[in-house]
C-alpha cells in the first residue's frame, strides 16, 4: 500500500510549523508531527481499528490532521487573550500547555508572566525550572527550584523536579536524597518510588560507591522494595514488565532491569499526563468551549479514567467537582432558556414566569460560587 499522508504549513504568532500527518500501515497508526524550524514539538498517535483501515482511511487521516492544525491554531490564539488579560492561573496553564508540547520559549514567556502578576507562586517557578531543564539550562534551573521550595516547602512534586536535576547532572547521591524526602512527605508518590529504583540502578551499573550510599546488596533490595511501593501507588504500572524487571535484578542483570523498568515507566506516561485539565480550562473561558456538553462529558470521562489510574490524587477528585458544576451550570442555563420559550409562547404564563424570576434570583449565587471556583 502506498503511505498516505497530509503536510500543512501554518502561521501562528511569530511562528511558521510543519504539521505531518501519516498513516503507519504495519501498526495501523495515524501519526502526526508538528515541527516547528525541524524540531519536533508535538507528537500524536491514534490506532485505528481494522473497519477504520480498510474504509474511509483517507477521511480519518483527514480529520486527524485538521484536529491538530486547529489545536494549534487555537492554543495561540487564546494565549493573545490570556496575555491580555494577565489573569496568573490562566498564564500557568497556558504556560503548561505550551511546555507539555515542547513550545519552551512561549512556556517561559507565561511562566514569567505568572510571576509578574503573582510573585509567590510556586508552581510556576517549578515549571520554569523544568523548561530550562529541557533547554539544559542547568544552573537556571536549580535557581527556579530553590525559589519554588523558598514558597512551597514541602511540596513533593518540586523536590522531585530537584532530584531529576541532580540525577541528569549525575549526582547520584543527592538525588537519591531528594527522591527518599519526597516519600517523607507523601509515602505512596508514585514517580518518586521509581526514580529512587532509577538512581540505585544508575549507581550499581556506573559502580559507584559512597558513605550516602547504602551496600549494593542493600540497595538491590531497595530497588525491589520499591517497584513493589510503585506498582501499589499506580495501577496503571505494568506489572508484568516490573516483575520481568525484579527477575532481572535478582540475576544480576542491571542493564536489562533497568531498560524494563525504563519502559514500564514510558508505558504509563499518558496516564500521569494531566495537561488535559489545563487544556479544558482555557477552551472553557477563553476558547468558546463554556455551553459545548459533548465537550464537558469528554472531559468528565478523561477524569473519572485518571481518578481509577490514580485514586489518591486529591487534585483529580476536586477538579471532577467542578466539572460537575460546570455540567449543571449548562443544565441551569437551559432551564432559565425553557422558562423564557414557555413565556413566549404564553406570555401571562404565571407558574413559568414565578419559575423564572426564582430561578434567575436563586441561580446568581450559583454562577457566583463557579465563577469564584475557576479564578
């Protein structure tokens, strides 16, 4: 068969991107590509079923091509409408958005923009740190995390970003430090359960021997203990793979132990990716997304799928609870909208009207209250 497959140039902002869209017939793939002056930035792959394939190909090619090419489009046109408005939480997760799809310059321009209008936020100063990470930018990074912890002390997630650094730059000693005290603030840290096994591995396979170091057979059973810790914190983590891994670990075999917890680690990266959440925020108020129910329902669904994967993750359950709210808004505005058809039909409609006036003095404090929920 020959490959099919669509290429598009696009302006956006000061930017010219390549996207690429293909389909890859031996893993019935539909890949897209967004380069952006040769790099990719973006990567997608959608599997087709067998029915998919053999009709309507080009069709589904098609529309996945023009998905990722209206994303695009639209993720910078609403970061023009945040950058307008200088609103700190709708700059952090624009910010994000750029970064989860490798837009560093845009990410650090709104992780700064964060700061100018909120100084103390912690998270943003996080994610500049992990954008200079990816730039190589080691020494900036280090400064980004040090203020992030000078705002959020015992904020795991940041010590974790540390421990990352340290483990690129190769110091294996403080990393494993970092990594053992983000199990002191949250025990069932899923990434930091992994990362401890990854820095053990790197030391036993570089041999590397330090009085903040326990034995090699110590460590060995640490290793262990740990993929056991890892697959009790994230179900989504591929047992299988991990157990191949401790097989391979308990032979002596670090090299194969540590490629197979390496690929069971790749396997769940979906499942921890959250951008999700960020994405529906800006479509929500700032992408014209706000009555779209088929929208919404997606977006419950995607959470209720993180929340089984991730269950003790109280960030999931409350951003599920406002996405129930943000469903009975639009249920609410289509009440107030039934009421005012009834009066138009029947303008001396007495129970339509009284159902009226009730439900717009009554339903203020509810917009209210969502309003006061996504600032």
């Amino acid at each position: 068969m020959q490959q099919k497959g669509l290429n598009s140039e696009i302006t956006v902002g000061s930017k010219r991107l390549h996207v690429q869209t293909s389909f890859l017939q031996s893993s019935s793939k539909i890949i897209s590509n967004v380069f952006d002056d040769g790099r990719v930035v973006e990567a997608r792959e959608q599997n087709l079923i067998k029915s998919q394939v053999n009709g309507h190909l080009d069709q589904h090619i098609q529309d996945v091509h023009q998905q990722i090419v209206a994303d695009i489009e639209l993720l910078f046109a609403m970061a023009k409408k945040v950058e307008s408005v200088r609103h700190a939480v709708s700059c952090a997760k624009i910010g994000s958005v750029f970064l989860s799809k490798g837009f560093l310059d845009e990410a650090i321009h709104f992780f700064n923009l964060t700061l100018a209008v909120e100084q103390n936020n912690a998270e943003a100063y996080k994610n500049l740190g992990i954008c200079y990470m990816k730039k190589r930018h080691y020494e900036k990074a280090e400064v980004a995390f040090s203020q992030a912890l000078n705002y959020a002390t015992d904020y795991a997630d940041i010590i974790l970003k540390l421990g990352l650094l340290f483990l690129e730059k190769k110091d294996y000693v403080r990393a494993f430090e970092l990594f053992e005290k983000c199990l002191t603030i949250n025990p069932s840290f899923f990434a930091a359960h992994v990362q401890i096994c990854r820095t053990l591995l790197m030391t036993i396979n570089t041999q590397q021997e330090s009085p903040g170091l326990p034995s090699t057979p110590n460590r060995i059973k640490l290793i262990e203990k740990h993929i056991d810790e890892a697959c009790r914190a994230l179900k989504a983590f591929d047992f299988k793979t991990t157990h191949q891994a401790r097989t391979a670990l308990l032979a002596g075999d670090f090299d194969k132990a540590s490629e197979l917890l390496e690929n069971a680690y790749e396997q769940v990266q979906p499942a921890l990716d959250l951008t999700f959440e960020h994405e529906f925020y800006l479509k929500f108020m700032y992408g014209g997304k706000g009555k779209d129910d088929v929208f919404i329902e997606q977006y419950i669904g995607r959470l209720n799928q993180a929340v089984e994967d991730q269950p003790g993750y109280a960030d999931l359950h409350n951003n599920l609870g406002i996405a129930y709210l943000i469903l009975c808004r639009n249920l609410f505005l289509k009440a107030l909208d039934e009421f005012r058809k009834a009066l138009g039909i029947n303008p001396n409609f007495k129970r339509a009207k009284k159902n009226l006036r009730l439900a717009e003095n009554d339903g203020k404090g509810f917009l209210i209250l969502l309003r006061a929920l996504l600032k």
